[in-house]
C-alpha cells in the first residue's frame, strides 16, 4: 500500500484529487492536511492533520515530522501557494514530490513572466505589460487597445481579474484591491473573447505521457465576479483540438523543455479562433481533476505512479477521452457525466425551446 500525503487536501481540488486515488485500482494509505478543520470532513482520507499555513516558519517542520510519523512516500502539494513554498523546500522535504524546477515554478506563477516568454516565441499575439499607474495603463491601451484584460501577477481562480474599458475602471479596480490591503502587482494582456479551454497534462523529463483538452462552458456562480469566471466550472465539456494540443505542447516547452510533472495550461480564443495559452498552473491539478477518473483514465493516478516510479498504463499523448463528454456539476449538486445524446431535457411539442 502506497502512503501519500496530499496538502491542501481540504479544497475542492484537494478532494478530488483524493476521489480519483480511491477509485484507482492501487490501493493507498493518503494523510491529507488542511488549515481549516472542518474542510477536512470532506476527502476521503486515511488520518486528517491540522496545518500551520504554509507561509509559518515552522511549516516544512511540520511537515516532515508527519511524513516521519505516517511513513510517507511521496507529497503532493494541491494549492498553488504549497506548490511554491514546497518546490523551493524540496531538498529539506523528507519525502519525494514531483515538482517541475524550481525556475520552472517560478516562472508559471508569474503571469507577467510567463507571458512574455509566449510571447517572444510566438505563441502569444501581443506582449503583456506591468502596470503600477495611470501611465503605464495608457501604455497598455496605446499597445493593446480597449478593451484590455487586467489581472494580478499572482494567484489562482482570477484573482484580481477584470476586463478593462477605460483607464478610470483600470485605476479605481488597483485601487480598491489596494485599499483593502492586497498589495498586487497587474499586469495587462489583451482581451481574447473566445472559447476558454484547458489542457491537462501529465510530462516526464521533457516526454509527454498524456493529456486533454476540455472546453468550459460555464462557471459557478459568474455574477459574482466583473470578468464572469469564478476559478471552476459548472459546465466542462471534453474536446478533440489538435490546434489546442499543439499550442499548448509549445507552450509548455518554451517555459521547460524538461518538463516533469503536471502542467495544466488554460487557454483562450483569440478574435481569429486561434487558442493563445493564458497562464499554466504546474505542480498541481485543475479543480475538476475526476472528471478524467470518472470517464474512465485516472489521470491523478498516474501521476502518482510516474512520481513513485510503478508502472504505469499505455496511453495516447493527446485525447486519451473520447470527445463530447460533459461534466455537469455545482455545490451541493452530483457531478453527472453525460453526452449530449444522453440529456434527459426534451422539447415540449408546440414549444420553440430546444435541448
């Protein structure tokens, strides 16, 4: 029996990532640690442990004193912030991750760095600016016209985000994230309006072992945020899109030609239909991680096994799903896996509604 030890296990990703290695056929021993006790209700974990945050002094302490107790193999670190703190802490960690580079993690949670990367080798359209005032907002309109897309340097779900259409919204929106104590950097990319896709993918030393696109049709809750996403989908919907692998294989690679580990690429459409990658979250998995165990590849799963070294299935490197799987989810709902032929919704006769 494998003993793994997830962090962050509380979160959403946290607990899926844990639904996927109890639906695999290996059988682990997984410790899941959290800051908040009560989230620790929610995966399905062999013993739960309260955490210091990650950014207390003592935290690597903490941790290898439980990976010392439990006997732990291997760490997966779910939140991006954990991804960091541990990528850095990997040589004192006294268990094994499978983190890409430290210059590698680095760089992907740099918005701003890892944009100008794209974009010096074509993948990305337009350069993307740092923005501290009202100049450099001007400076970004002159170069990326309005509207333009606004977003903290750093962090998960959007943080910060808002689409831009003048340079007062621009000023009042760093404003008030200032004056509520988040002192951010922005940056300023160009505003692509398409579809807004995903690319997951498991690599090992530069070799692409497996990936798929989704497409994500809609949002929880997308009222509550100006830009409309809220950090994970409602609606999700499987994608055979050899423009989107392609791009997205080149993405990766102009940031680590050695990649190892997980690298989740968003991406969006720009006017032309081209996919133009957005930001790549390393290390960890997308919040919707079952989805792939549910359809069937438990993507989580060989991810583990590629880090312990156990073998692992022969799989294809693009569309290891079929295309048209949708996965309907929402709080407090059942996540559904269905096709569109499988839709239960009819039309009413006489009725101008259709499925």
């Amino acid at each position: 029996m494998r003993r793994i030890l997830v962090t962050g296990a509380g979160g959403p990703a946290g607990v899926n990532f844990v639904r996927s290695l109890r639906a695999a056929e290996t059988p682990y021993y997984i410790v899941g640690t959290d800051i908040d006790p009560f989230h620790l209700e929610w995966p399905e974990l062999d013993a739960a442990y309260l955490a210091p945050r990650c950014d207390d002094p003592g935290y690597v302490d903490f941790l290898n004193r439980l990976i010392e107790h439990e006997r732990i193999e291997f760490v997966h670190p779910q939140p991006d912030a954990e991804v960091a703190v541990l990528s850095e802490a990997r040589d004192r960690l006294a268990a094994p991750v499978f983190l890409p580079a430290r210059e590698t993690v680095r760089t992907l949670q740099d918005k701003y760095r890892s944009a100008e990367i794209w974009a010096r080798h074509g993948i990305q359209a337009t350069r993307s600016f740092l923005v501290r005032d009202r100049a450099d907002l001007e400076a970004a309109a002159a170069e990326l016209g309005l509207p333009f897309w606004l977003r903290a340097t750093h962090g998960a779900g959007g943080a910060g985000s808002t689409p831009v259409e003048t340079i007062e919204v621009a000023e009042h929106w760093m404003a008030y994230w200032r004056l509520r104590g988040r002192d951010w950097q922005f940056v300023a990319h160009e505003l692509l309006d398409g579809r807004n896709l995903a690319f997951t993918s498991l690599w090992r030393d530069g070799e692409l072992v497996c990936s798929q696109v989704r497409e994500r049709l809609e949002y929880i809750y997308p009222h509550l945020a100006p830009s409309g996403v809220t950090g994970t989908p409602v609606l999700a919907v499987t994608r055979n899109r050899p423009d989107v692998d392609e791009v997205a294989t080149r993405a990766v690679k102009a940031i680590d030609r050695n990649a190892s580990g997980v690298f989740c690429v968003d991406l969006k459409e720009d006017a032309e239909g081209v996919p133009r990658p957005t930001e790549i979250n390393c290390g960890r998995f997308f919040t919707t991680s079952y989805f792939f165990t549910a359809a069937g590849v438990n993507i989580p799963d060989v991810y583990v096994r590629l880090a312990l070294g156990d073998p692992i299935p022969d799989l294809p490197p693009y569309n290891v799903l079929e295309e048209g799987l949708y996965w309907v989810r929402h709080i407090d709902c059942p996540a559904v896996l269905v096709t569109e032929a499988e839709l239960r919704a009819r039309t009413l006769p006489g009725s101008s509604s259709s499925t």
